[in-house]
C-alpha cells in the first residue's frame, strides 16, 4: 500500500492519549468523505480500542499503543496494538458486559461497542505478548448532486 494511505501514531499508554488516536484517526478517515455519523463511528470504536490498551493490555503499567489506520479503495482498516499481557480467552472478552476489570467498574461493552459500529472487527493476542485489534470500514460515496438517496 503507497505510504500516502496509512498513517502510524505511536503513543504511550496514557489515558489522555486516547483522545488524540481517535481524533487522529478521525482526520485520517475524513480523506473518504464520511457522513458524520460514520467519523463519529469510528472515532468511537478507535477510543474503545486504546482505552481497552491502556487498561487491559497494561493494567496500570506503561508501554505503547500503536494506532495503524490504511485506506484501500473506500475500506478504512484500523489497528490498535498494544504489547502488553495480552487476553487469555478472546471469545469469553467478546462476550457483552465481560470485563476483566471488575475493580474498575468497567461496562465490559468495549469490543460489542467495536463489532456493533465497524463492519468487521479481529482480535489477535498473545499472552504476554500484546493484542491487535483489528477494525474495519467501508465508507461508500455520498449520493452524487441531484441524485435522492
């Protein structure tokens, strides 16, 4: 793929950091022409992702997220990797309200929010070795002038 259709941004596992990989990414998908619901989507499930990093992957320890976002034709894919514990049982974190991290009161409604606004959602981890999810968008045209849609 040209380097003109990917970005990398590399950010610490801080929780003010994921602000600034949703809107990067949102800006980066804003070359396809969106809907605003569509960025909206996006940069929501980009949120959901980074903040699944910070507090899972590394549960309070520091690292470094890395947010990967390609455009081919008018499919968005968006990687969130973290290197950190990685997740144990991946279907059993699909599952809506699970968490890992009950202490925190988290909804456990992070990857159901990813796979209910993405077209496609792929979760690769290892233990000890980090987890990519992988998020994926296709955004079709906006209706041409004068056409109804």
């Amino acid at each position: 793929m040209e380097a003109a259709n990917q970005m990398r941004l590399i950010i610490p596992s801080l929780s003010e950091n994921e602000a600034l990989a949703r809107v990067t990414v949102g800006a980066f998908a804003a070359r396809l022409n969106p809907t605003l619901e569509q960025v909206s989507d996006i940069k929501t499930a980009v949120s959901e992702a980074v903040t699944n990093a910070i507090i899972h992957g590394y549960e309070g320890s520091e690292g470094n997220i890395t947010v990967y976002a390609a455009v081919e034709g008018r499919r968005l894919t968006v990687e969130v990797i973290d290197y950190g514990k990685g997740i144990a049982d991946i279907a059993e974190a699909r599952q809506p309200f699970y968490t890992s991290r009950p202490d925190l009161e988290r909804s456990g409604m992070g990857f159901t929010v990813m796979e209910t606004l993405m077209d496609k959602v792929t979760i690769l981890s290892q233990k000890d070795q980090g987890t990519c999810v992988r998020m994926e968008k296709e955004i079709l045209p906006p209706p041409s002038a004068g056409q109804e849609g």
